[in-house]
C-alpha cells in the first residue's frame, strides 16, 4: 500500500509540472519523499521493474536537487541509483542466455550508468569538488566509445561547467572543460554539436586564456581563437582576435594584418565600427584611422554611411587635431546640401559632437572658437526652421556674443531664439541679460515676471530633462545677482520676490530675504511718503515669511540648530529698527514691534532677548490703547481686546525677566496695571473691581498712578465715579503723609475730587452728598490755613463753588444751607492775596 501510495504521489507530481502548479523546490521535495517511501519498500528480492523504477526515481530526484542549488541533497540518490544499476545488471546477467543477450543488457544498463555519472559530475562541480568531478566525466568520456550518441550532451555539459568556473573567475578549470567539450566535439561527427557550437566554445576558451594571463597564455588563446575563426566567420571571434593582440602589446603590423582580415568577410557596419573603438581605446591611433578610411569603400551604398563619418570625427577631436576635425565638419556640411543627407539620428549626434566641443572652448572662455562650433550646428538648419534645438543653439551663441560685447549679435540671436521657442524660461534669461547690460530695466523686470510664471509651470518640451523643480529658482537666483552686479537694483527685487515665494532650501531662502530688506531699506531712504508706505508693507510681509519659514525649519529636527537661531536674530533686529523708524505711524510701528517678538521666540531666552520681548509688547499694547481712543466703538472693542492679549503675554515674560535681576525703579509694573485697567475699564470687564482690590492693598502704588487711574475711570466709555473716587482719596491720603507736603499736587486732587461729587449746575443734591463735600471744603481750609504754598486760583476756585453751591440752596429755599455754604466760601476769601479785594 505504501508503495503504491508512493507511486501515485510521484505520477502526481510529473503531471503536475507541466501546469507549473507546484514550483521546483517543491516538486524535489515531493520526488525525495516518493523516492524515498518506494526504497523503503524495496524488500529482499525486488523485481527488475521495481529496480528500474528505483534507477528512474532516484536520478530524477537527484537531478532535481542540483537544479534547484542543492546538489549536497543530491548524492545519497545518485548512490542510490549506482546501486540499483548494478542490481539490475546482476539480475539481467543470471536471466541470460547467451553473448547477444548480455551485449545488449550492458549497453542498457550504461545508458542510466552514463547518465547517473555525468549527473554527479554536476554535483560535484556545483561544490567546487573539481577531483571528482573530473574522475566522473572521464568515466563518461570512456563509455562514449559504446555510446556514440551521447557525444553531444558530454561535450555541452563540458561547455556548461567551462562557462560555471569562468564566470567563478576559475580559468584553469574553465579551460580544462572548455578543451575536453571541443576535442568531445571532434569525435563523432555524425553526433557533434556543430561547427557554430564549436567555435562558441573555442572563443570562450580563448577568452579564458586571455582573462586567466594573457602573456603567459597568448599562443593559447590565439590558436584557440584562430580555431574558432575556422570554424565559424563570426564577429566575435575576429574582434575577439584583435582585443588578444592588443593586450599582449602586439605590433601595429601584426593588429593591421588581423584587421585587415574583416576586410575579407562579410561583417556588419557596427562591428567594424566598435574594431575601430578598440582600436582607438589602446592607443592605436594610426592603425584606426587607416582602417577606419578603409571601411567607406566597403558599406558605399549604405544609408548608415554617416556613422563612419561621426567617429572620425570624434577620434580628430580626441586626438587633439582640432583643424583635420574641422575640415571633416565642413566636407560633411557640404555633402548634406550635395546629396550625401546624414540620417536624422546621425545628425543629432553630430550636433552634440559639435556642442560638446563649442562647450569646452566656452569654459576656457574662447568664446570666438565656442562660436566657430555652434556656426557649424547652425549650418544644418534651413533659414525659418523653427526647432527648439535651435533655439537652445541661439542662446548659446548669444551667451558667446555677450562676453565679447558684442550686443547687436547677441540680440539677434535670442531674437532667433524667441522665434523658435517663445516660451522657454531659458530664452526670457537671455532676452533678461541683453536688457541688464543695456540697463533696460523695464524689458529686464518684464522678463523676470515672465521666467517666474515659466517657473511655476515646467516646460514640457525641449527642457523637460533639465528642467527640474529648482531649475526656475536657480535661474531667478542667477538674475538677481546679475541685477546686483549691474546695480540694477529694482530688477534685483522682483527678481528676489518670486525667490522668496518659491525657493524650498531655507538657507537660500534666508538668503534672499534678508538681500530684499536690505535692498528695500537702501530704496526707502531716497523715497516719497505714498512709495514708502508700500515698501513698508512689503518689508512686513517678507518679515512674516521669514517667520513663517523659521517656525517650519524648527520643526524639522534635521535643520535645529544654532544657524537658524542666527537668522532668527538677524530678522528680529531688522523688525525692531524698522520699528523705531516707524515711530510717527504707530499702527506699522506696533505690527513691527510684534514680528520682533515672534522672531525672538526662535532665540535662547536670555536677559536681552527678554527685554527687547517685554519692549515689543508693552509698546503694541500702548499703540492698541492708542489706536482704541479715536476708533469707532466696534474697532474699539477690537483693539482694546487684542491689547489684553498682549498684555497678557507681557506679563508672562516679565515674570521670567524679573528673576534674572533687580528691577525696582523698572516702571513695568506700574504700565502693566494702567494698561490693563484702562483697557477692562473700557470694555466694561466685569473683572475690573477684582483687579483693583489687588491695586488698593499696594502701599507703593504712587500718587501719579492714582490720579491716572482716577481720570481712566471716568473717560469715555468708561465711567467708574465710585473707582475714581477711592483713587483720588488714596492720592490725597499719600500726599498728606509725605515728608515734604506738595500742595499744588494735593490742590489738583481735590479739586478733581470736588468736581467728581459736586457737578456744576445741579440744584437738587443729596444731604448725604452734601455733607461728604463739606467735608472735601473743610479739608481744604485746613491745609490752605496751614500753608501759603497753595495755589490763590485754586483757593479762588474753592471760594467760588462753596459761594455758589450756597447761592443754588438758596434758590430753591434752604436758607439754612444757603448761610452755611456761603459762608464757608467767605472762610476762603480771607486766604486770598490779590484777588481779595476784588471779592470782598
């Protein structure tokens, strides 16, 4: 049962491989199980079917290891099989009759033996055993004699292991192999491999010789290759020849009689072609050339005529006989108007030929010889052909015109050039220099705007290869130097805007910003106010980009490091002189101020970063306020809520600052709250009274504050009377406790006070009201009795509102009143100097 089993898996398997469904390393495995399971089923005394399934299965498996890389796995079943076949023979032996019987059961049995050998030969060269691998093709080689037919596999499976250990660089067993399959080759005749075959193998024996050691194998590899050359008129075996002479330092006779021999036979236009080349890369110049002028007379009628002419005049050009080439160009271009066209492929190569060369002269800086080669080129074209090579011709010429001043020249050829491609960014650069150097600056600014539009969408036709994405920018860069060099400097910054938009390297990009502030400061100084002001814009939006790209090259982790942080300053400092010479327009003022502080947020936060910082916002939130007082309510609102975030922020930094040092005559505080008080107070911020409980708890809060604070409260929209009240009572309070009494300060306040609580004209006051004035008047009496330094208007001032706050009581029947207010105005007549009189 297991035996059949093991015959149904591997029929399974041979049918199988004809659907490719199972791959080869498979299909050996399967083949070694099924093998394997018949072998153990073997028993005592087999049969001869069952050993030749044996011989079959176990060659089969072996040979399927060794095609998939494993012979190792390979040589227990080719034993296996060497072991059956001798079975075999035995028991055909014991079954035989006579002589004819047993000849023919030996020429069967050494059909598998010759097989089963040559399979192990392969085994063993595949792991790199050449000893044994030699003692089984010589067992093979021997039973060739009985088996005739098999003259052709021995002699390719000999070829197969030369090619194996050539290309392992083993070239004394590769020409071992190599001369056993030809002289195998020569054995038989009726079953050789053929002559095409043989020279194969001859020429790759030679080669062996050659690669193994030319000098000390030369003779071999010659006959090897003069054999092959018997055998079969191939190309390769002549061009294989003349490769042998010329390593082994042949002389120019010997290599001129084995050209000479192509000359013979009927050999393709391309082979003598690539003779010439080698010829020509071993330094044999004069050989090549011969044979070269040799070869035209043999391929006279061939269309690819023009090839011959191509390489001779590449070998001129290589060879430095610069005049010979010439004169070939000149007889080529007469023959192409005579009759002798070039193929168009033939043609194109004949121009890069010439462009190459025109190339070189151009970056010696021989321009006139760059233009003798480009003449050449131009030759070929028929006047109004429109080829967007010529074009690119053209603009060549133009760049050769222009370094020797020669401009007319020069503009005819890019007009040229315009006519042939109009839309070539390549050909707006040259129209851009002829207008620089004729300092045009209109035509020059134009053709930058052109090249930038060209930029952004790549040309699909004659550039397309070299038109990459920073082709665009590397032009624009290349204009805007020429624009500087020239001191054309408005071109230079249209030129510089495009870039500054478009360029993806941060380094360039930093590099052409801070060119354009630098250019448009420079342009400023020499400018009326409208012009300004739109320069002014632009240096904000270019400081916004440089911002922008900053904060992008920071958050790759590649480009952090202390060069951007360079820049970063650079841009930040620009932003803050910019701001300070902004200082009579206070909205571009405070826009500038705040790039600064973005900027500066790039840069180590150290003492001075902090305090430029802390400048930046206080000055924008001072601007906002600013702004706020003479906007309309809605853009009031807006500002004065734009100027609570930035005093926030201002905030935050002067925490951090206020621990590197003593700040206490700094007035940051003391902005901080008025600014902040002023901007809730107007916005009606409902946490206005809580910022304030903080300021009433602080003993060092001083007068002037105070009185700020006092008229912030009541000027429009706010209107805080209670705020402004404490405020002015806090004020005259630190006035009367200082050492050394102002009056004139003290008089100011409670006359503000005064006003706040007794307006003028009203008739109908409170008694409460009333009395917590009285209070402010006797206040009043008391410092003025106590000091001659208060001001007489101020007392007069006094006098006039206690007079006619008591005339007002009067006029609606408080007589009682009326005595006691006019009569407190009275008390201040007596202080009064000069004016007393007036009065009395």
């Amino acid at each position: 049962q297991v035996e059949e089993d093991a015959i149904d898996l591997w029929n399974w398997t041979v049918t199988k491989h004809i659907g490719s469904v199972v791959s080869d390393e498979q299909r050996a495995k399967l083949r070694f199980v099924a093998c394997r399971l018949v072998c153990l089923c073997e028993g005592n005394d087999p049969s001869e079917a069952t050993i030749r399934r044996q011989i079959l299965m176990s060659m089969k498996t072996g040979k399927s290891w060794i095609d998939i890389g494993k012979p190792n796995l390979a040589d227990g079943f080719l034993e296996i099989a060497v072991s059956s076949i001798e079975k075999l023979y035995a028991k055909l032996l014991k079954r035989s009759d006579c002589e004819a019987d047993i000849h023919e059961h030996k020429v069967d049995v050494e059909k598998n033996l010759f097989k089963v050998l040559s399979y192990q030969a392969e085994s063993a060269l595949a792991q790199g055993d050449f000893q044994k691998a030699t003692m089984c093709f010589q067992r093979c080689k021997d039973m060739l004699v009985k088996l005739p037919k098999e003259t052709c596999y021995l002699s390719i499976l000999c070829y197969n292991f030369g090619v194996e250990t050539y290309e392992r660089k083993r070239y004394e067993q590769s020409s071992f192999w190599l001369s056993q399959s030809y002289d195998i080759g020569k054995m038989d005749v009726k079953y050789a491999v053929g002559k095409e075959m043989q020279a194969k193998v001859l020429r790759l024996l030679a080669t062996a010789y050659f690669e193994w050691d030319c000098n000390l194998y030369l003779d071999k590899a010659l006959k090897a290759v003069n054999l092959a050359i018997q055998e079969n008129l191939h190309p390769a075996g002549f061009f294989l020849k003349v490769k042998i002479l010329l390593k082994s330092g042949a002389s120019d006779e010997d290599i001129n009689a084995a050209v000479a021999e192509f000359l013979h036979h009927e050999l393709s236009l391309d082979f003598c072609l690539n003779t010439a080349k080698l010829l020509r890369e071993h330094g044999r110049e004069s050989v090549a050339f011969d044979f070269l002028k040799s070869v035209p007379e043999r391929f006279e009628s061939s269309p690819d005529l023009g090839k011959i002419t191509l390489l001779h005049i590449e070998f001129l050009l290589q060879t430095k006989k610069e005049l010979l080439a010439k004169q070939k160009v000149e007889e080529t271009i007469i023959g192409h108007y005579t009759g002798k066209q070039l193929l168009p492929e033939d043609l194109n190569q004949l121009h890069l030929i010439l462009w190459d060369k025109a190339a070189k002269h151009y970056e010696a800086k021989s321009y006139s010889e760059a233009l003798h080669w480009y003449n050449y080129s131009v030759s070929f074209y028929t006047p109004g052909q429109i080829d967007q090579n010529l074009a690119k011709l053209q603009r060549n010429m133009a760049s050769c015109y222009l370094h020797l001043k020669q401009v007319d020249k020069a503009k005819e050829a890019v007009k040229e050039a315009e006519r042939c491609d109009p839309n070539s960014i390549f050909t707006k650069f040259s129209v851009y220099k002829i207008a620089v150097m004729e300092k045009d600056t209109e035509k020059a600014e134009e053709a930058v705007i052109e090249m930038g539009k060209l930029a952004e969408k790549p040309s699909q036709h004659e550039d397309k290869l070299s038109m990459d994405k920073n082709m665009g920018t590397n032009l624009l860069s290349l204009a805007a130097q020429i624009a500087l060099e020239n001191e054309q400097h408005m071109v230079a910054i249209k030129a510089l805007e495009y870039l500054s938009e478009h360029l993806q390297d941060y380094h360039q990009l930093f590099a052409a910003l801070k060119c354009l502030l630098r250019l448009i400061l420079s342009k400023i100084m020499a400018e009326n106010e409208q012009k300004r002001d739109e320069d002014v814009s632009s240096m904000l939006t270019y400081l916004n980009l440089a911002h922008k790209k900053l904060a992008e090259a920071f958050t790759e982790e590649k480009f952090v490091g202390d060069v951007w942080v360079h820049e970063a300053h650079w841009f930040r400092k620009v932003a803050w002189n910019l701001a300070i010479q902004l200082q009579g327009c206070p909205e571009k003022m405070r826009d500038f101020f705040l790039l600064s502080f973005k900027l500066s947020q790039f840069c180590p936060a150290d003492k001075a970063v902090l305090m430029a910082q802390k400048t930046c916002l206080l000055v924008a939130v001072a601007v906002d306020l600013e702004l706020g007082r003479q906007a309309t309510l809605f853009e009031q609102t807006e500002l004065l809520t734009q100027a609570l975030q930035h005093l926030q922020a201002c905030k935050e930094v002067w925490k951090v600052l206020k621990l590197t040092g003593d700040f206490a005559r700094d007035p940051t505080d003391t902005l901080l709250l008025l600014y902040e008080f002023e901007a809730r107070s107007k916005l009606n911020d409902p946490t206005l009274h809580n910022l304030m409980e903080s300021v009433w708890e602080q003993p060092q809060t001083d007068v002037k504050t105070l009185e700020i604070i006092a008229s912030l409260a009541m000027e429009s929209p706010a209107q805080y009377p209670g705020l402004c009240k404490k405020a002015l009572k806090c004020a005259l309070n630190l006035l009367r406790k200082q050492n050394v009494f102002d009056a004139v300060k003290f008089s100011k306040c409670l006359h503000s006070l005064i006003n706040l609580c007794l307006p003028t004209g009203l008739t109908d006051l409170d008694a409460c009201v009333l009395h917590e004035v009285w209070d402010y008047f006797e206040d009043a009496l008391s410092v003025v009795s106590g000091t001659d330094a208060y001001p007489e208007m101020e007392i007069l001032w006094l006098m006039t509102r206690a007079w006619n706050t008591g005339i007002f009581q009067y006029a609606v029947g408080k007589y009682k009143e009326a005595e006691q207010w006019c009569g407190l105005g009275m008390r201040f007549l007596n202080h009064l100097g000069s004016l007393k009189k007036s009065y009395e």
